[in-house]
C-alpha cells in the first residue's frame, strides 16, 4: 500500500498541469496526507566541526548537538577568522571548540573583540589572550577580574601559570568566593606575597570553599605550627595538594625517627612516607648519622637515594680511606 501510495503521488507530482486547471480530488487527499518534507539548510555542521574546525569526528558529534540551530557557517566562519587573527593555531581553535562550542556563535564585534581590547590594555600577549578568549567568553566582568588576578599574583606570568591549573579562576564570583578566600588566608597571618606564592602553586584555594581553608588552618594549629611561620604557609599548601592525612603521617614519622622540628626545611613533606623511611634509614643505619643532624638538614632527605646519597657516600669513605680527604669533613658538604 505505502508503494503504492508513492507510485501515485510521483507520478501525480511529475505529470504536467496546466495553470488554470484544478488539483484533482486525488491530488488533493495525497498531499494533506504526506508529511511535510523539511528545508534543507544547507550547512552540515558536523562535518564543519571536522573539516574546518580540526576537531575528531568524536569530538564533532558531541559539539554538534549544541550547534543544531545554526543555518550557515558566517558566523562561525567570522569567529575562527577573529581567532586566527590573534595567532591561534589549529590545535588551540578546536581545544576550545571542543571545550565549549557556542564560542562558534558569538558576537565578534559585540563580545569578542572588546574582551580583546580590554585584555590588551593589560599588557597580555595576544597568544594568551586568545586562550583566556576562549574560556571565558561568556563572562562579561573577565576584563574586570583578569586585572585583579594580575594585582593579586604580582605578575601577568604568575597569574597565566596559576590560570593554567586552574581555569575556574575567571568563572568564581571575586566577591562572594575569590575575595572571601583571600581574606581568610589574611587571617591566617598570611601577606600578600605568601598568598601569591601558595596560589600560584595550589590556586584552587581561591575558588575552594571556605570550610576547606577554615579547616586546612585548623590542621596545620593541631600540628603545634604557629601562624605567621613559613612551616604555616607550607602546610596549607601541601594539605591542599596530598590531603591532612598523608601530612600528618609524614610530620609524625619525622618527629618520632628524627626528632624533627616544625622549624626545620618543610619541603621535606612534599616527598612520599616510603621515600623519607628509605632515605632516613640509610642516612642512619649506614652512614651512623646522628638524628637531629639529619634533622637540621633534612634537604638530605630529598636526595636521590640511588643517584646521590649512596654514590657519595662511597666516594667520601674511599678518599677518607686513602687519605685524600680529612676524617672531620661533613658527609653534608660533599652532597652539597
């Protein structure tokens, strides 16, 4: 029946009417009962996103779901052209593409390009502008809170290096999170240059809640260190970066092994519980080091166990043994 139906209304469609005649009873039934044929719009967008775009066919598929409503690559086609512009390459255009595909859509001259002239202004090169571009276009006040990171970090290339490991910066509301959080850490006896060292490096502090500073502070009190001290700082850091319960075990198997101090080098907890246990265990079962003076000079503990400690050791003894060196030089000195 549906062949049949088809057969008839091609062959009704195709045969030659005149102007003036009337459509058939027919004719009539068959086209109020055939579904209406969509336009077609001429614009693939998937294959766009593939061929012009440099995105996988994957990646394509995904993006084009939120693309469906376009009807023709000029805007888009003005966008990738703005981008390349700025010295884009292809790689960074379909990273952000991928990221977030309505950057196809908007404005050049009405959202794009005073973002550009805003960040220009700032001393930005264009090859970071066209990043910050891309992952926050939509935020209106990027202008506004690119210039306060740049206040608050010190400098354009403290404030890219945090943004890299952290592109949440610039879509956090400054007042009510990254604000909030700087004047916590205020509190915690901390001065601007400490806030920009330990938020270029862990700069999720500024967009994490406050209960987590409040209880990063609490942590690094509960270990007996004092605010204002550079071993404060270092642990709000390292709990941010390997959690209070990796510290904690570090700090107690310093203290227990070593007698060490929260006045001792804290770059020392950055390292893992196995590789202290190692390097303290050779450093005194081997060498027959004294505890408080690997305590005082715990950067030992940082060294190579294989590719440093050891090798040296057994240059020291040899020449100590021959004569080359005197008995009373520090195993230290030699590592330095």
């Amino acid at each position: 029946m549906l062949r049949l139906r088809s057969c008839i209304l091609a062959h009704l469609l195709s045969s030659p009417t005149s102007c003036h005649r009337s459509p058939s009873p027919l004719r009539r039934l068959l086209s109020a009962a055939a579904p209406p044929i969509p336009p077609r719009t001429g614009f693939a967008v998937e294959e766009y996103l593939v061929d012009t775009c440099g995105l996988t066919r994957a990646q394509a598929l995904k993006a084009s779901t939120k693309l469906s409503h376009l009807r023709s690559p000029t805007k888009p086609d003005a966008v990738l052209a703005f981008l390349a512009g700025l010295g884009l390459s292809t790689a960074d255009v379909a990273a952000a593409v991928a990221r977030d595909p309505q950057l196809l859509c908007a404005g050049v001259e009405r959202t794009l390009s005073p973002i550009v002239a805003g960040l220009t202004g700032l001393s930005l090169p264009h090859s970071e502008i066209a990043r910050l571009l891309s992952l926050s276009f939509r935020c209106k006040s990027v202008v506004s809170k690119v210039h306060y990171y740049l206040r608050l970090f010190g400098s354009s290339d403290k404030f890219l290096q945090a943004f890299k490991r952290n592109n949440r910066l610039l879509s956090h509301s400054l007042e009510r999170v990254v604000k909030a959080n700087v004047a916590l850490l205020q509190e915690c006896t901390l001065g601007a240059c400490d806030i920009a060292k330990v938020c270029t490096t862990v700069p999720r502090m500024l967009t994490a809640s406050a209960e987590q500073i409040q209880a990063a502070a609490a942590f690094a009190e509960g270990l007996g260190v004092p605010r204002g001290s550079v071993m404060f700082r270092k642990i709000l850091l390292y709990v941010e970066l390997l959690g209070e319960d990796k510290i904690a075990a570090k700090v107690k198997y310093l203290k227990s092994t070593l007698g060490w101090s929260d006045a001792e080098d804290p770059s020392v907890l950055r390292r893992s519980k196995n590789m202290l246990q190692r390097r303290s265990e050779f450093l005194l079962s081997e060498l027959g080091l004294e505890p408080a003076y690997i305590a005082h000079r715990s950067a030992m503990l940082t060294y190579s166990l294989e590719g440093r400690l050891r090798p040296c050791y057994y240059v020291v003894k040899f020449q100590k043994e021959n004569g080359l060196l005197a008995h009373s030089h520090s195993y230290y000195k030699a590592l330095l």
